[in-house]
C-alpha cells in the first residue's frame, strides 16, 4: 500500500511537471476559473463577510448549510433560521443576492438543513441579428441536507441541491433558440469539534472540509454540452477562546479551491474541446494537478481566507482578510463587522473593502456590505 501510494504521488507530480513544460510567459497573462452560477460560491453571511468569507469550520447556526452542513449536527437549539442580503460587487451592477437558511434538530446528533439562494439580476436587453431581446434574468438554487454526528466530536453531512439559471431565455442564435438552465448537485461535508482545557478559560478546536456544488453542468442551449458548476473545496479549521463568561475569542482560517478544470490559453483549440467536454465528475478529479502551467498554477488557485471575532456580552466585533491570486479571480479583501444577540435573535452588519479598485475581468470594484438576521427557536433549557 505504501509503494501505490508513493507511485501515485510521484505520478501526480510527473504530471504536473510535464504539464508545464512547453508553455511560455505562464505568468504573463491571466488565467481564472469561469463557471456557470458564480453565485453559489458567494457566502451571503454577514458573520462570515465580517471574517474574512471564513465558514467551512466556525459557522454559527443556520447559514452553515452554506459552507459546511455537517456542523449543523453539533446545534443546541431545536430550531433555527437566518435571513441575508448583500450588495454587488461591481459597478454596473445592480444585482440583488438574498440568502435564506433554517435547520430542525430530529433528535440529539441529528439535523436536517434547508436553503434558498436568489441572485436577482433584472432585466438586459441582447442584441443580435438587427434584433433586440430584453430578457429577465435570474438564478437560484434550493438545497436541503442530513446531517449526523458519528462520534462525539466527528459529524458528516450530505446535500442535494437544485440550481436553476435564466439568462437568455428566448433569444433565437444561428436558429437554435436559448432555454433557462437547469443543474442538480450534492454537498458532502465534515466536521470535527474538540474541547480543551486551558490554564486560562476554556478552548474549543474545530476542523471542516467540504465538497459543495458538484454535480451536472449547466447548458442554455442544446447544442452546448454546457458549463461546469462552481465545484468547491474547502478546508476550515477555528479554535474558539473563552476567556471567561463574559468575553471570547474566535479564530478562523479557511482555504478554498475550485474542482474545476483550469482554461487552457484561447490558442490551443484541442485542447479547449476537450476541457469542455469532461464530465463534471472527470473535470473535478483532474482538476487536482492539471494546468497548463502546471503544479505552479494549481497553488495560485488557492484562495485564502482568515478572521477573528471578540465577544464581550452579547456585542461582538470582527475582521478578516481574504486573497486570491492576482491571476485568478485577482480579490484582496479587508472586511470587519459587528454583530448583537438579543433574547432571541441576533443581528449582523459587515463591510468588505477591496485592495484592488479593479481588476482583469471586472469593471471597477466597489465595498461589499452584508446584513444578516439569525432567529433561534425552541432553545434548551440549562438545568
């Protein structure tokens, strides 16, 4: 087991070193990862936008259906809900993204998950042919999950999803008309949560990896055998400081990647053929060494995220930080937040400042602002 282990890896690094080989001034243009539904990996989570986007081991109730739904078994309330909005990201935009999520605890160790996610776009009118189509455009995707703990401090969760996409219903191209697409995915996530003791206050370790959006892809026409979904990688890890009843400490660090095959440069033809015909599951697996660049470009297709969140009562103040390279999706966030709980709800604001006013693929960049509700129902009584 130990030599097909070390030849697998050996031939993983083979590959990628070939890879690269041949390919020219790799550093010298941009190379990001499009896929269809960009919006499914756009956390709409205030808490989250306060923390750097950082989710896939720390979050808090209802809105970790987003990142990691196995730690929905780890809730200590019966039930719970959160309600999001956030602003768009550029300029020349006016879409509008809301996010809603609830979870039912069945039983201790066992929950169920829900969600909606609504990227309204409005209407644009395309120009084709000495003709005008003004189209309504809209996303959204509906999601629900079962998640269970299989120890004490080890939990797994499974997601399936619906996603359905109109972008150019109707308009009529070389006499094949464009359709509103449909997708369905599944979601498989883990969590691990440890509680320690610390000669100061008490310390809670948690671990999240998860898997999200893969599944079929996405065709407006049927001649198109369509785009990948925004198949996600995430690896989370938190360590929560409870200084004492009155004050804590969060931190966060996540690393996110896309299972999704890198571009190849528009000159190679063949080869962009064949990228586009893999199926999602191929797409993902070879995702993890190729490129045309090589191993070089699969770490700058990491994008990374950390935050810190201090609770003192019931008012908790946050920052973070996320980055992407500058030739993926180019972002470089600073973002804080604030947040209160009252008896049964709380309430969160959070702010992302982009470094870069604009970047390659993107007009002009512009703050990110989120507001998030987070109800919880049913809360067990401390005996």
């Amino acid at each position: 087991m130990e030599h097909l282990l070390l030849t697998i890896i050996l031939s993983l690094i083979g590959s990628a070193l070939i890879q690269a080989q041949g390919f020219e001034n790799c550093d010298e243009f941009p190379n990001s990862i499009d896929t269809a539904t960009p919006f499914l990996a756009n956390p709409v989570d205030a808490r989250a936008g306060g923390m750097g986007y950082t989710g896939v081991a720390n979050s808090e109730g209802a809105t970790a259906q987003f990142f990691n739904s196995a730690q929905l078994a780890f809730v200590e309330n019966k039930l719970g809900l959160t309600l999001s909005t956030r602003s768009p990201i550029t300029n020349g935009q006016d879409d509008a993204y809301w996010y809603g999520a609830a979870y039912y605890q069945l039983k201790e160790g066992q929950t169920i998950g829900f969600s909606y996610h609504r990227n309204h776009i409005g209407q644009e009118t395309f120009h084709y042919a000495q003709e005008s189509h003004l189209v309504s455009q809209g996303e959204f995707a509906i999601s629900g999950s079962y998640n269970r703990k299989i120890t004490n401090n080890l939990a797994l969760g499974l997601g399936l999803k619906y996603i359905y996409s109109n972008l150019f219903y109707g308009i009529t191209t070389n006499g094949v008309s464009s359709k509103a697409a449909q997708a369905y995915a599944g979601d498989f996530s883990l969590n691990y949560r440890k509680a320690i003791n610390l000669p100061k206050g008490e310390g809670l370790i948690s671990f999240g990896t998860s898997i999200n959006n893969l599944g079929s892809k996405l065709s407006y026409s049927p001649n198109f055998s369509g785009n990948f979904l925004p198949t996600n990688l995430g690896i989370g890890l938190g360590f929560e400081y409870q200084i004492n009843p009155n004050q804590a400490l969060h931190f966060t660090f996540d690393i996110n990647r896309y299972l999704v095959p890198t571009p190849y440069n528009y000159y190679f033809i063949d080869i962009i053929a064949y990228y586009d015909d893999r199926s999602p599951f191929e797409g993902a697996i070879n995702s993890l060494w190729e490129a045309p660049c090589g191993f070089r470009e699969k770490v700058q297709e990491n994008m990374y995220a950390i935050g810190i969140e201090y609770q003192f009562k019931n008012l908790s103040l946050r920052a973070g930080h996320y980055n992407s390279h500058q030739y993926k999706d180019d972002i470089k966030a600073i973002t804080a937040g604030i947040g209160y709980d009252f008896s049964h709800f709380s309430a969160n604001l959070s702010y992302a400042h982009n470094i870069n006013k604009s970047i390659y693929n993107y007009s002009e960049l512009k703050p990110v602002y989120q507001a998030t509700i987070t109800f919880d129902f049913l809360k067990k009584e401390i005996s």
